[in-house]
C-alpha cells in the first residue's frame, strides 16, 4: 500500500459542486499516485435510490478522470470485493476491515470505513485480474477461430 485517502463532501451541499470536488480530489491523488489501472465500485442494487445515485455520479466521476488519462478502469461490485477479501459477498464493514488490516499488516484497521473500503476493492483487483484477463483472452481467441471479433 502506497497510501489510502478518502474524499469527503458536505452531505448538504448541492450536487454539482461536491462532483467538482469529488474531481479534484480525485486528480490530485492521480498526479500524486500515477496508478497503471483505476478500479470502481459498481453500482450493482441497493434499496435506496438516492444513495445509488450518489455512488453512481461518483463513481461516473472517477471513470471519467481516469479515461481522460487513458488510464483502463475495472468495475468490481461490491459483494465481489466483500467475497474476494473476506469471503463471505455478504460480510459487513467491520469484517472488509479487519480483514484489510490484516491483509495488509496493518497496526489498525484504516480510518474511515470508507479508507478500508477503497483498499479492499484494490486487493479484489489485484486478486481478480489475472484470473479475468484470461477468460477474456480465451473468449477472443474462441472467436477468433470462428472468424468475427468479439
């Protein structure tokens, strides 16, 4: 780990400009990091739309800063992440974050949930990718020997 950080908005300002802030912040940690690949949560189903709205523009935001960078982005929902760092799709903050500090050596879980959140999708990446750039290159290769692209 490189380092952690977690960009914070005033939950009662209006939408447009948390989304610049939310840009800003994610530029700089580009800058400051120059990172290979950007993984995203993705907005899979949640009960509450408002909240899926929110995660959704803020993860469109990250996207959109890494593509301007021609960086490639990786989506992982987040019961993969949940599934690849503790096992479990269903487990909750507290077992993502125990098992991310232990995972990384941690002397303490990392500060705020959210932190620990971000770090587990990057181990998910870092576990998952292998394995699922060799199905794609078996998919394009099976078409490949039928004559069409994928």
């Amino acid at each position: 780990m490189l380092g952690v950080g977690v960009i914070r908005t005033p939950a009662d300002a209006d939408v447009g400009p948390r989304l610049v802030a939310i840009e800003r912040g994610i530029e700089e940690w580009l800058d400051a990091h120059r990172p290979d690949l950007v993984a995203v949560e993705r907005v899979f189903s949640q009960h509450n739309v408002r909240t899926v709205m929110g995660t959704a523009q803020a993860s469109a935001v990250a996207m959109l800063c890494a593509s301007r960078r021609g960086l490639p982005v990786a989506l992982h929902t987040p019961s993969e992440v949940k599934a690849a760092v503790t096992g479990s799709g269903r487990a909750d903050k507290a077992q993502v974050g125990a098992m991310v500090t232990r995972l990384l050596r941690l002397a303490a879980p990392p500060k705020p949930a959210d932190a620990a959140d971000a770090l587990a999708l990057a181990i998910c990446h870092i576990w998952r990718a292998p394995a699922q750039n060799r199905l794609q290159q078996a998919v394009a290769a099976q078409h490949a020997l039928k004559g069409r692209t994928p």
